[in-house]
C-alpha cells in the first residue's frame, strides 16, 4: 500500500481548500497524471464516477472539459440516478514538472454553481516521493467547497491507486 498523507484545511472565512498529499511516485509521473488525457482519464473524479470524453489543450490558454459520469449516484435521498456532470476550465500556467494552475467550472445545466475557481497544484520531490500540495479558491458556498473537499479526496485515491499500478508495471 503507498504511503499517503492527507491534510485538509478548509478555511470558512475565505472558502478556499488545502489538501497535501504524498505519493510514492517520482515528480514526473504525477505531472503526466496531471497533465495527459490517456491518465487523467483513469482517476479524474470520485469513486462512484467515470471520467468521460475528457480533453485538455495543455497551454496557457488551452481549455480541459470532462464529463463525470455515473449509472447510480445517491445524492443524498437515497435514490440511485444516472449522472452526466460537465466541467471545464482554461490552463493559467504550466511549470513543467511542478506548477500546475488551472481554472474549473460545472457547466450549465449540473445543477451545481457554475462561477469559475482558480486551481494551483505544486509538485515537489523528495527521496523518490512526490508531495501534492492542491489549493482550490474561491467557493461562493460551504456546501460546494465542502462537496469539492470530498470530490478531490476521491479523486486522489484513485490517483494514487493509478501511480501504484504504472509504478509496478500492474
């Protein structure tokens, strides 16, 4: 099992999140989780998601658009629906292999707040391990940073279980 840390502050006044993982993986590869379709694809979104038709146009000023999908998502009534979340964003900046900033937004029609947050991703190695430090700014709501919080730790999981498999050659 890799070695992961995780550190949550979820800052009420300025509605923004921290999260600081460690992943057993060198710096490159988790870029290249970050940064290519054909990884992304296999870890971006929760657990109970399946990314679908994901693209990026990695440059500053390049868009990334991604569908969530779900044949059964509770999403809190105890009802299992099939899902089809649209998201998007602009890449801001790219310091290849340890800066990452992006912009996210849920497209029209998710039912979910469709103003733009700001995503700044560090990438450091040390001894063969990558720490993540992720910072995601400025939630309009609680209920939607605290939704992203729970998102992204999904999320990561599944990242980490990815670096695990490319790392053995699983």
């Amino acid at each position: 099992m890799l070695e992961s840390l995780v550190e949550v502050r979820a800052n009420a006044a300025e509605r923004e999140i921290f999260i600081t993982r460690v992943f057993d993986a060198p710096r490159e590869l988790v870029w290249k989780a970050w940064t290519h379709p054909e990884h992304m694809k296999q870890w971006f979104g929760p657990r109970e998601f399946v990314a679908q038709n994901l693209t990026a146009d990695l440059r500053v000023g390049g868009e990334w658009r991604n569908c969530l999908h779900s044949d059964g998502f509770d999403t809190g009534d105890g009802a299992k629906r099939r899902l089809d979340l649209w998201q998007g964003g602009e890449y801001l900046e790219l310091v290849e292999p340890e800066r990452l900033v992006f912009t996210f937004h849920w497209e029209e029609g998710t039912g979910l707040p469709e103003h733009d947050t700001v995503i700044t991703i560090t990438l450091e190695e040390h001894a063969g391990k990558t720490t993540m430090n992720f910072h995601q700014t400025f939630f309009v709501t609680l209920e939607d940073r605290d939704g992203h919080v729970k998102g992204w730790n999904s999320s990561f999981e599944k990242l980490d279980d990815l670096l695990h498999e490319v790392k053995h050659g699983h």
